[in-house]
C-alpha cells in the first residue's frame, strides 16, 4: 500500500501537464488584454486630440497652423509616437468644425492568433464643435 508522500511523488507528472494545458489559454487571454488595451488607449489619445483641435479650430484668430500644433502635440504628450494625420472642415461662423485625426495602428500581440485583429490598420479619433459668430 503507497503512503500519502508517494502518491504525491507519483502526480509530478501529471501537475506540470495540466499546468501547460491551461497556460498557453491564459497567457493568450492575457495578451488579448493587453492589445485591446492598447487599442482603446490609442483610440482615446486621438479623440482627445481631435477634441483639443476642435477647441482651437472654433476659435477665430486661430491659424491653421496653431491647429495643427495643437493635435500634434497633444498626440505626442497621449505617448503616441506617430505622426497624426487629420483632416477639418471649413472653419465657417458659427457652422459646426469637424476634426478627424488618425494614426497607423500595428498589432504587436495577437496578429497571428486572431483574425479580427488584423483588419485594424488605423486607431481614428474625431471631434465636432460649432464655431462662434
């Protein structure tokens, strides 16, 4: 008849397979975590941006070009090291602005393991005010 201890001794085996069974689901759910983090991370640096360029597109004696700084360095203050691209509509009295602004977004996670994942090739954020009168 085997004691307790040797039963044990005896499960070793077994321990360490179960345990890499549900390792490699967890260690993918994990970093499943960690990209749509960071994509929704990205997502709202870029509506931040937007909106801050918005604020500064409504305003008339702002330029384009204090626009332009103003989505880029607030991209850049978000950690975004990309160059943003953006777009606004004509900067009309009292008609509402719209600015979109948009980086290149890489997967660095999950690209081979998930599909869906590899459709994402930009992170967009956009932002609508009414100008004043």
């Amino acid at each position: 008849m085997k004691t307790h201890e040797a039963k044990r001794k005896n499960m070793g085996g077994a321990t360490i397979v179960e345990f890499a069974l549900v390792l490699l689901p967890l260690l993918l759910m994990l970093m499943g975590c960690i990209e749509f983090g960071r994509y929704f991370w990205a997502q709202h640096v870029l509506s931040s941006a937007a909106a801050e360029g918005a604020r500064m597109a409504i305003l008339t004696d702002a330029t384009d070009a204090q626009v332009n700084d103003r989505i880029v360095q607030t991209v850049s203050d978000g950690g975004i090291s990309a160059v943003p691209t953006y777009s606004f509509t004509a900067r009309t009295p009292g008609e509402a602005i719209t600015v979109t602004v948009s980086v290149p977004y890489n997967v660095i996670a999950l690209g081979g393991f998930v599909p869906a994942m590899l459709g994402i090739t930009q992170v967009t954020g956009t932002s609508v005010m009414v100008g004043q009168q």
